[in-house]
C-alpha cells in the first residue's frame, strides 16, 4: 500500500501530524493506498517555503518563466497516460475521459506559455506636459489553491500555471480523496525546473484547508468545490485579507426548443448528463423540454441511456464508471426513490445495478427522471451524479422563467434552430457560460471560467484574462522629466495641460 505525501520544498516530505486519509479504487472497494493530511505546522512549512522563493521567482525573466512552462507542457503531454492511469485508478472516470481531462488542463498550461504577450502592459505619452503614464501589473506573493476530487489534473492545472506564470508561488491542496494524479503534476514540474518552493504541496482536510485561508502570508486563494464550501472559503479568507476566487456548484438547465433536432438533443443530454458518472460541475442535470416535444425527447433520452455500458474505467469499453466513494454512491441513488414518492415519473431506474466481477465497486445506473417540479429534492439540490430530471414548459418565456428562478449559474445550453431564440437566450438568461446547441460549454483557455450566483463567490471567474487579473495587482506609475527652467512651489491641485 502506498502512501502519498506532501510535496515542498521541491521533494517529498513525510506527514508529521500522524493523520492519513483512505485512498481507495472505486471500482473495487479497495484500499489502494494512504494519503498523510497535513496539520497547521505542515502547511506553515510550505507556506514559509514559498514565502522564500518568491523573494527569487518574482524577479525571474518572463522569457525564463515561459521557457521552464514549456518545458513542463512537453513532460506532462508526454506523461498523459499515466497522469490519466492515476485518475481512473483513484477517481474512477474511464480512461478516455480521464485523457480528456489531461489535454483540457494542458490548454492553461499553453495559456500560460503565452505570458510575456498577457503581461504586456499599458503606455500613454505626454498625457501633460513632459509627463507619462504606465500600467503594470505585478504578482501577488504566495497563493494558495485548493482542489475539487472531480477533476484532479484539469483543475490544478486551472490554477497553478498562470499563478507561477505570473511570478506568484503557491501551495496546492487537492482532494485527499484522489492526490495522486496532482502529485504527479508536481512532481513533474520540479523536473521541467519549476525552482524548489515556487510549487508545493499539502495533502489534508478541513485543518489544512483553514491554515491557507488565516495564513498571513498568503495573499490570495483560489477554490473549486461545493457552495457551502465555496461560500465559507470566500468569506473565512476575505475576512483575513485575502483575494478570493471561490467556484461553487451548479444545477445546469438544457433547453430544449420545439424546433430542435431532437435526435441531437437527445444526443447531447445524454453524454453531459452522464458522463463522468454526472460527477462534473458542469453536467447537464436537469432539460426543460418545451412542449409538444416532452413525450418524444423523454423517449429518445430513455433509449439512449438504457444502452449505455457501465464498468471499471480501465476497461475500454466501459463509458461511465463508478462513482468516487460508497457513501457518495449510496447519496446519489436515495434521490431516485425520493423523486418516486414526490410524484416525479421514474423512465429508467438505476439504482440496483450490479456490475459482474466488480460487486463491491462503487457503481450505480443512470437514473432518468420525468414531469419533475421545483419544489421536488431532485431538483432543489445538488446531486452530482448520473441522475437526469426532465422539467416540461409550455413556452420559452416560461423556461426560461424557471432557469433564472434558480440560486445557480454556473453553466446552461440552448438547443434550437432559431437564431433570434438563441441571440435571447445568451443575453437573457443568468448564468455564466451558455451554450447554443453545445451541452457542456466550458470555455477554451483564453477564456475564463466561472458562474453567476451562487456558483462563485469573488469578482474573478477562473484562468484567461481574468486569471491573469486575479493572480497580479495592478500598478499605475506617472513620470516626469523636468525641464532645467521648471521650479517654484505650486499649493494647487495638479491639473493636466
């Protein structure tokens, strides 16, 4: 059984608190390994590591910065497999999506070789007389960044690039519950020659997690995770003095439009409902389907998901997997029984299934719920798992009514053929990515991520300029070279001229 450890200082440290977390493959029951969580000496350690380097790393050549991200773009893009092995091996995800993961977080990674070009500041001459203005932007110092278990590469790739791009350094806590694909990461970074202390990083729960946003030294935190937890990271830490980025959760609404390509609505439901087992921020959880087309939409999405195969993640047939754990697995399936008793019609019912030679895995079946109402849990809560409900509308006002009546925005999708629908609905509806006729619309890395409400708490969504933005402050310098017959004392207030 192996044992996973912390990262600083360049090298691997052992775990001094005598705490470990269970690491597990979902896909057996078993416990593969062991993960030490850090306590508030240990995270004080990687703070203080970090807290050195930047006192170099800040005033390392843009060009030298971007030299050492593509040097680690080549070992990661190299490393794809194993990197992916790690993340079926611990989260679950089939292969191809966890690969899919992998190329998505190398994207920010080539963002963030791009760094000299999204530095660049700003120059105005002789704004008055003999006088320029400039802006700058600088790094924050030390950051901290704190991961979710649903994508362990992709998103500390979301983070980590653009802050040490920016001349930060940081400290990385991902989710104790599958460390080992972003201690890979780290590992590979200090051998792309990411200088020691400039990338650490801290395995733990809640007590490390409350280290980094009181620690004094940290300057700004970046979070992706649950709202309840998102909402405590942002105010904990904003009332520490710190810079906050907090990704919370979401219930993403499909529409569906009576003149829709059904088939490929159909299609699109599935895949984002249900893929990754629905573990992903961004899946599709619930379609409102404008009527007349309920009943024929309700059957195609049926026929399609009774289809689908589910097994371990290593098996290249297999297209969902299990989910992360037991407990996590036992949560999703009550919503299927719940919504039965609220008076939701259950289509397919996924709850019983048992996958051969794999028994004590954590796996359980597509669910997919029909005429289901507000006020019903499957619908009022978060699920995070592969249970799709089906809401009906009797017009587009309507549905869209009930899409911005929601506390989440994180991402929504339009599917139609109607232009002058769909120019609406991107600027009518209130979350903050949309799709038209795509399901899962997250951007590409020279766009920034993030949601409205209550899936982010903080001004800056995450990588692209608002990244960029999130990890450096701004500087405003005014210059002036006197003329040799300049002189006298001037109580005024300066004006241009």
């Amino acid at each position: 059984m192996k044992t996973i450890q912390h990262w600083i200082d360049g090298a691997a440290v052992e775990g001094t608190s005598g705490r470990f977390g269970v690491v597990t493959n979902p896909a057996t029951g078993e416990q593969t390994g062991q993960v030490a969580l850090a306590g508030t000496a240990e995270v004080d350690n990687a703070v203080a590591a970090a807290a050195k380097a930047f006192t170099d790393w800040g005033q390392v050549s843009l060009s030298k910065r971007t030299q050492i991200l593509f040097d680690y773009r080549e070992l990661v893009h190299q490393h794809r497999d194993e990197i992916a092995s790690l993340i079926t091996a611990e989260h679950g995800k089939v292969h191809s999506d966890a690969l899919g993961e992998v190329a998505r977080g190398l994207e920010i990674v080539e963002l963030a070789c791009s760094i000299p070009q999204l530095l660049k500041g700003e120059l105005s001459t002789q704004v008055s007389s003999r006088v320029d203005v400039e802006s700058i932007r600088q790094p924050l110092g030390v950051v901290a960044g704190i991961t979710p278990f649903n994508f362990p590469a992709m998103v500390p790739m979301w983070m980590f690039p653009v802050a040490i791009a920016c001349g930060n350094t940081m400290v990385l806590k991902p989710s104790e519950k599958d460390p080992s694909a972003t201690a890979r990461l780290v590992e590979l970074a200090t051998q792309a020659g990411v200088p020691d202390g400039v990338l650490n990083l801290v395995n733990g729960d809640k007590e490390a997690v409350d280290r980094l946003l009181t620690h004094p030294e940290v300057k700004a935190v970046s979070f992706v995770g649950s709202t309840p937890i998102a909402r405590y990271v942002h105010d904990t830490a904003g009332a520490h003095g710190k810079r906050v980025q907090a990704l919370g959760g979401a219930k993403n609404h499909m529409l569906v439009l009576p003149d829709a390509d059904l088939d490929h609505a159909a299609d699109a439901a599935v895949s984002a409902a249900y893929g990754s087992a629905g573990e992903r921020c961004m899946a599709i959880s619930v379609v409102v389907a404008v009527d007349p087309i309920g009943d024929e939409l309700v059957d195609k999405i049926a026929a399609r998901a009774r289809t689908l195969r589910i097994g371990p993640g290593t098996d290249p047939t297999s297209e969902m997997g299990p989910l992360v754990t037991a407990a996590h697995r036992d949560k999703v399936a009550s919503y299927v029984p719940q919504a039965r008793e609220q008076g939701a019609e259950v289509v397919v019912d996924g709850t019983d299934l048992k996958v051969e030679g794999h028994e004590n895995g954590f796996f359980v079946g597509v669910s997919l719920l029909d005429k289901v109402t507000p006020e019903m849990t499957a619908y009022t809560d978060e699920i995070f798992g592969p249970v799709l409900a089906v809401m009906r509308a009797e017009s587009y006002e309507q549905a869209l009514e009930l899409i911005n009546s929601s506390k989440w925005g994180n991402g929504t999708a339009l599917f139609t053929r109607d232009g002058g629908a769909a120019r609406r609905f991107k600027l009518e509806v209130e979350a903050g990515m949309v799709g038209i006729n795509v399901p899962i619309p997250v951007p590409v890395g020279y766009h920034s991520f993030g949601g409205w409400k209550d899936s982010l708490f903080g001004d800056h969504h995450i990588y692209g300029n608002d990244g960029i933005h999130f990890y450096t402050r701004g500087k405003v310098v005014t210059t002036r070279w006197p003329d040799p017959s300049d002189g006298g004392i001037d109580l005024g207030f300066p004006a241009n001229s």
